[in-house]
C-alpha cells in the first residue's frame, strides 16, 4: 500500500500525466483544425487538400525509420554516465541519418507531380504534397535531436528550469 502512494507522490506519475495531456490536447488540436480546414476549403478544395496529404503520407513513410527511438535510450544511458562524448556521436548521427533521408526523399518530390497527373491528372495536387513533404522534412531535422534530447533527460528536468 506504501508503494502505490510513493508512485502517487512521485515524479513519475507527474510525468506521465504531462505527457498524456500533451498528447490528448494536441489530437483535440488536430480535429478542431481538421474541422476548421474542412469548413473554409468545402468539398472540392478540400477533396485535393484530402488527396495532397494522401500523396504526401506515401512518400513520407520513408522519413520514419525509427532512428529516434533507437538513439534515445544511447543517448540516456550516455546521459547516465556524463559520457558527453557519446551523446555528440549519437546525435550527431541521428542529425546525419535524418539529412540522409530528408535528401533522398526530396530527390523523390521531383516525382510526386508526374504521379499525380498520371493517377488524377492534376499536378496541383503533387506539387502541394511535396510543400507538405518539404515541411516535414524540416521538422525532422529541427526537432528530432531536440526530442531525443528532452526524452533522455526527462521533462521533470525541464519543468524544474
């Protein structure tokens, strides 16, 4: 009974609670944008805007690789150590890892607009999938080293700041 009240009382509980209100109030963000989009474009728009991020989701399945998830626990146990050396190498190459791809994939946005003409003979549509590609790449490369960063050092280290 002890050990049910320290686990209330601890900073684990707070943590996790964080992170689970993070997570519910961004998909809450998501369905009032969503709805939000869906109102301003009407149907048509909002058709092409649906069949642009389709497209888009295709091509970026190839940005997750997972490398992130595999860098946090080094870079934690790194942590753990002091060993700075060590964290540097591995975020040095989960920075390498996500240019890599970023430069692969926007090789591949060269034929996103062919492929849409050729599977719903419209260009626009391939061309706005790769602005939406293009901006996920950038999001990887800023905030996947930052992610990796906060995961290992725990956020309670962060709010204490």
């Amino acid at each position: 009974m002890i050990r049910i009240q320290n686990i209330f009382k601890g900073a684990f509980l707070k943590n996790v609670i964080t992170l689970q209100m993070g997570s519910i109030l961004g998909t809450l963000t998501q369905a009032v944008a969503g709805i939000c989009i869906a109102r301003i474009l009407q149907p048509e728009l909002f058709g092409i805007y649906a069949l642009a991020f389709s497209l888009a989701s295709l091509f970026g399945i190839f940005m997750a690789t997972g490398v992130g998830d595999g860098i946090t626990s080094i870079v934690a146990g790194a942590y753990a150590r002091g060993d700075k050396e060590t964290i540097a190498d591995a975020l040095g190459f989960l920075l390498k890892i996500a240019s890599i791809i970023g430069i692969v994939v926007t090789l591949a946005l060269i034929l996103l607009p062919l492929l849409s003409n050729l599977l719903y003979h419209q260009y626009d549509i391939g061309s706005f999938a790769a602005i939406v590609i293009m901006a996920s790449i950038i999001s990887n490369l800023l905030f996947s080293v930052s992610q990796v960063a906060l995961q290992s050092l725990g956020i309670g280290y962060w709010v204490r700041l």
